[in-house]
C-alpha cells in the first residue's frame, strides 16, 4: 500500500471520527436544551368589553383584585369610585410584581392605561423601572426582585384631568404598597385614574417619599 493511500485512509478516518463527535455533542446539547421549557403563560379570565385579563403566573394578590373588580363590572349601576380604586390597585400591583416578569419587555400594567399611552409608558418603565430586569425566558434567571404582598388605598380625593380638549372626571388615590421583601421599590404613592365614557383609565403615577 502506497504512503499517499494510507495518509489519505487516515485522513478520511480522522474526518470521520470528528463528525461522529460533533453528532454525539449536538445529540447531547439537544438534550440538555430539551429539558430548560420556555416560560410561557396562558390567559384563564378575560374581560372583553374593558381588555382586563388575568393569566395563569398572576399573584393571589393580584387574582383577589381583579375579581373583586370583575364583580363591580357586573352589576348593574356601577360605581366608579371603587372601579377606580381596584383599577389602580391592579395597576400597582401588576407594575411592581416584578417577579413574575420574563424580561424587562414584559412590563405590568398596561392594559390600564390609554391605548395611544401604551407605547410610550412602556418604553418609559423599560428604561427605568425595569432597565435592570434579567431575561427569565428559560426559567433560570436567579436574580432578587419585588413581588407586591398588599396594596392598601389610605385616601382618594375627586378631581379632574384634561386629556386633549376634553375634561374628565378623575379620581386620584393614594396607596401605600407592602412587599414579600422589602428591596427599596416604592412604598407609598398616589394613582390618578380618568373616567371616558364606560371605562376608565390610569393617567399618572407618583411616587411618594
């Protein structure tokens, strides 16, 4: 057998052995990555009429709320008062629940406020609020952060607030915040919270110190 037919038998066999190696690795990271399932969650309670919903990783805290609220939306006369009170509560709740958060893109809250708000309030808590949040997509993020205990409303004053050319009629409550632990997010600040026509909606968030 001729020197260049061997170096070439030995070459093919090295090649060989090194795409059975590179399979056997792919085979085995496939596997590991199989077992880190996607953070996902699911809606289990939607109020359609109003866009409020409630999914599978929400708080007991938060589940409490939001059902009480759905209760005031079913009767008959609603009172707008203790709408508002449980639409801010939900807000605050769901806004500093930042625990159950997958990234710093999945911000709390939302769906209380305007629907042209939206954007901008969402990339205003990305670059603050949440600028520090870690990536939770595979479940494995180890990272401390808050999750809301109670919300308690120590006192709301009536007003009004001018959106555009219109003046609506406004309720601004005053809310003291409790934490699992205490990792120096807000503890006590006041909602504002708008009435157009049936729904209503948070306007303005103030920290109180």
């Amino acid at each position: 057998m001729s020197k260049k037919y061997k170096i070439a038998l030995t070459v093919i066999g090295i090649f060989l052995a090194l795409l059975m190696a590179l399979s056997i690795c792919v085979k085995i990271f496939g596997k590991s990555n199989d077992k880190k399932a996607t953070v996902k969650t699911s809606i289990v309670d939607k109020m359609d009429k109003y866009g409020y919903f409630l999914d599978d990783r929400d708080t007991k805290i938060f589940k409490q709320t939001y059902y009480e609220l759905k209760e005031i939306l079913e009767n008959e006369e609603i009172d707008y008062k203790l709408y508002g009170e449980k639409l801010s509560q939900l807000f605050v709740i769901d806004l500093f629940t930042i625990s159950n958060k997958i990234s710093k893109y999945d911000v709390g809250g939302l769906e209380y406020i305007y629907k042209e708000e939206q954007d901008m309030f969402k990339n205003k808590v990305m670059d603050t609020l949440y600028e520090h949040v870690e990536d939770n997509s595979y479940g494995t993020r180890n990272q401390k952060l808050p999750t809301v205990k109670s919300v308690i409303t120590d006192d709301v004053e009536e007003t009004t607030y001018k959106v555009d050319e219109k003046t609506l009629d406004a309720y601004k409550y005053f809310i003291t915040i409790e934490y699992e632990e205490d990792l120096d997010y807000d503890k006590k600040c006041s909602v504002e919270v708008v009435k157009d026509n049936e729904a209503m909606y948070v306007v303005e968030y103030t920290a109180i110190k």
